[in-house]
C-alpha cells in the first residue's frame, strides 16, 4: 500500500490554491507522500498532460487517483457533463495507472431522493462504462453533507448494489461514513471487494472533521485491516480541519508527519 495527498485541502481557504497545483505538489512531496490526487479545478495549464507529466517527475511523485467532480442531476448526462467527462477521460489516457474518481456535487437537500438516486447511478455507470472502454480504471466517492443523496447506510445499500461493478467501483471516506452514522471499518469490511481507493480523514465526535489524529476515525485498525486482506489500492490522505482554512501547507506537512510515524509504521510492520 502506498498513501497519497488529496487536493482538497488547498480547497478549504476557496480559490487561492486554483492553478497552483505544482506548489502543491512541492508540500505534499516535501511532507514525504508518494503520490497526489488532484481535482480537476487546480489543474488549469496542467490540463495539457504533457505539463502534468514534467511537474510529476519534477516532484517525484505519482499520481495514482484522480478526481473528477459533477453535478449529475438527470438520468443521462447533460451534453457539458459528457464532454467535460470525455475531455477527462483523454487527458487520462496519457497516465494509464490513475484511477478516475468520479464524486457528485452535494445538492441543497434530499428532495425526490430517490429519483436523484437512479440519476446519478444512472450517470456514473454510463462513465465507468467509457472509462472501462479506454482502459481506465474507475471508482465513486459519495460523501455525507446534507444535500448529498448517499451518505446514509439505507442510503450506502442502494448505491453500492446499484453501481455496475465490472466497470466502476467504490471508493469509500471514513470521515464521511462516520458523518453519516455509521462505522467506517465495518463498512469497508462489508464493502472490501469493491474497494479500489480509500480516503482517510479524521472526524471529531461531534461530527466536526478533525485534524489526523486527533478525532475519533480508528486509522490503526483499518490499516492492519487492508493489509490483512493484501489490499493494493492507494490510501489517500483529505484534511478539512479549520486549520486548513487559513494554512493547508503547515496542514499538510502534520499529516506527513502522522503518515510516516503511524501510517507508515503498519504498512511496513
């Protein structure tokens, strides 16, 4: 197992970070992680993937995941929505071993819940497919805000025996299993075949997303768990704690530094 660096943190304090993706890579490779998955808005002149290819070597890191965020909000794709996933799936083609994860804009409530459910299933199987098509692996990410249409475990049962699992897969968040009411060890358990990514971020008690560490998500016994069932996807690492919001660099390098002394530890035990 190898672990990797989320964007989203240099999301927190909102636009600054846009674009400014190789000082990203500079802090998550000086923090000592071995790849980046990176969203789509930070990539701009890195759009052309010959650029992302030098800055990647230039960094020396990987990059194993890569995310793709949408809206996804009718049965089939809107003719924008297919060709920003196609223009995606492209740019890809040019790193074979990235995984694209597929993650739905959160809406502002649940309404007509279960037709918002169908439409997105709907969309990212027909992406998958495509995916699959060109040789491109790929995952879904649902996440736990209260507009989002998959984030409880009625929810989770709906979703992940709905996804067409020969061409996209699930990438569970324990910060988001947690926030929405469940155990995230028990879900990735129940889920384990599906597994092709895994997102570790921390999640106070009171459902406050936590620096790494510090809050409730047990990180020791997923781990050993992965390692016990010879999992060989990537772990990677998203921190929204409020620190983040006015210094996600520093943020970072205390996320390599619980990545080498915990993380690190069990990999390699």
């Amino acid at each position: 197992m190898k672990v990797a660096c989320e964007t989203y943190t240099w999301q927190m304090p909102g636009e600054q970070y846009k674009g400014r993706l190789e000082h990203i890579m500079e802090v998550v490779s000086n923090a000592g992680f071995k790849g980046i998955e990176p969203e789509t808005s930070f990539l701009h002149h890195l759009s052309d993937p010959v650029l992302m290819k030098e800055a990647l070597d230039r960094y020396a890191i990987d990059m194993p995941v890569f995310c793709y965020v949408e809206n996804w909000r009718q049965k089939i794709e809107s003719e924008e929505e297919r060709k920003r996933a196609d223009d995606w799936l492209s740019f890809l083609e040019y790193f074979p071993n990235t995984l694209l994860l597929l993650v739905q804009m959160p809406g502002k409530d649940r309404l007509n819940l279960i037709e918002r459910q169908q439409n997105l299933l709907s969309c990212i199987n027909a992406i998958g497919k495509r995916s699959a098509d060109r040789g491109i692996s790929c995952s879904f990410h649902p996440n736990s805000p209260a507009g989002s249409v998959y984030r409880s475990s009625e929810d989770y049962k709906i979703l992940l025996n709905g996804l067409d699992n020969t061409v996209i897969k699930y990438t569970p968040d324990l910060g988001h299993i947690a926030k929405g009411g469940m155990d995230p060890l028990s879900v990735v358990k129940e889920y384990h075949s599906l597994v092709n990514c895994i997102h570790y971020k921390d999640i106070y008690s009171n459902g406050k997303w936590a620096p790494m560490g510090e809050g409730v998500i047990d990180f020791v016994s997923t781990t050993n768990y992965l390692k016990s069932i010879d999992f060989e996807g990537w772990i990677v690492v998203e921190d929204e704690c409020d620190k983040a919001i006015t210094d996600p660099d520093s943020v970072a390098m205390e996320n390599g530094i619980f990545n080498a002394n915990v993380l690190q530890t069990l990999i390699s035990s």
